[in-house]
C-alpha cells in the first residue's frame, strides 16, 4: 500500500519534481496527495498541474497566527488521509500543530552539513566561512530551526573555483538523488545503515 504524501515548498520545487518522479518510476512507494505552497506565484505550483497533482496555496499574512493556518492545513491532510509530510524548500517553521499530528512524519531537507550553517541561505553562509566540506542534511523536523534529528548526509567538498550558483548545482545533483532514497527508506522503514547500500 502507498503512503500518502503531503510536500511543502515555496520556490521552483526542484526536489518536489525529482521526487514526483521516482514515484512515477516505482522507486518511491508513495503518492503526493497534495503541494501546499506558501507563495502562490511559485514555479512549483506549475509543476504540481502538470503532474495532476491538487495544490493548495495560502497567503501567512492573511492570517492572525501560524495556528490558524496550520490548523486549516491540518484539516486538509486529515481529509485527504496524509501519512508524511515532506518538506521540499518550504522556507517557514513548522509550528506546534502540525508537529504534534504528525510527530516523526515530517521530513526536511537542507543544503548544508547540519548542524553547521543552519536556516536561510546556508550556501552562502558555507561559502563565507570558507570552510572546504558542506553538503546535504535530510532530517525529521522539531520546534527549532534545521535542529531535528538528523536521518542522513551527504558531504560535498567546495572547490576553490566555486561559486553560490556552482556549488548550488552540485548540492542539487547529490539532493535529487538522495532525498527520494531517504524518503523509500522511512516509508518503508529500512533501517538508516541500508540507506546507502
């Protein structure tokens, strides 16, 4: 039986399309039963119509409180049975009632070595710090920011030609291929040492 899926994203949903796709070839036993986009001009909202997948968009400032538009989130992945949520660039803290319905379902990823380099723009933070490793973090989402705990990591070395858009590029290859394998993984709850096998 597929898992049903809810992936959270904001900006051009690059991993949301990878995912969508191993899904299609069989390689991730889920179903995306919905895109819940923050940023309703976002390209990943045009991603999810061409896969025939519903998305439902929401505008946080039309909102008194993170509450109130988690708890209408809530009632929407309720309804349509959601078992994991995933989170795919969606650039906003998840708040306590989302946390608490789906405690150890909600799944992120973050392009840096955490817990180095957390939150916005964790790229540039790396580049700055002129550290010579970053990489790639999938990990289940708490009340803090990029500070759950950790399920898998893949490290990228900075090459001292790099810059934000080379080294992005490279980060995204070694995303699109882990975060569908991390993902079939906890749905169907390999243990995190055969990951990699």
């Amino acid at each position: 039986m597929k898992k049903k899926l809810a992936v959270f994203a904001s900006g051009t949903g690059s991993n949301f399309e990878f995912i969508a796709k191993e899904i299609t070839k069989g390689t991730v036993d889920g179903e995306i039963e919905i895109l819940v986009c923050d940023k309703p001009g976002a390209e990943v909202i045009e991603k999810a119509e061409s896969l025939s997948i519903p998305v439902w968009t929401f505008d946080a400032k039309l909102y008194p409180s993170k509450q109130s538009y988690e708890t209408e989130i809530l009632l929407k992945l309720r309804e349509i049975g959601v078992e994991w949520i995933i989170l795919a660039g969606y650039m906003r803290l998840v708040g306590p009632t989302l946390l608490s319905a789906f405690e150890n379902r909600i799944v992120n990823i973050h392009p840096s070595l955490l817990p180095a380099f957390p939150g916005k723009d964790a790229i540039g933070q790396a580049l700055d710090a002129g550290v010579k490793l970053t990489g790639v973090t999938i990990h289940f989402v708490d009340a803090g920011m990029d500070t759950g705990k950790i399920i898998e990591q893949e490290a990228v070395r900075i090459e001292s030609q790099d810059d934000r858009l080379t080294l992005q590029k490279r980060i995204q290859a070694i995303e699109h291929e882990l975060f569908p394998k991390t993902i079939q993984a906890l749905l169907t709850s390999i243990p995190r040492e055969e990951i990699n096998s």
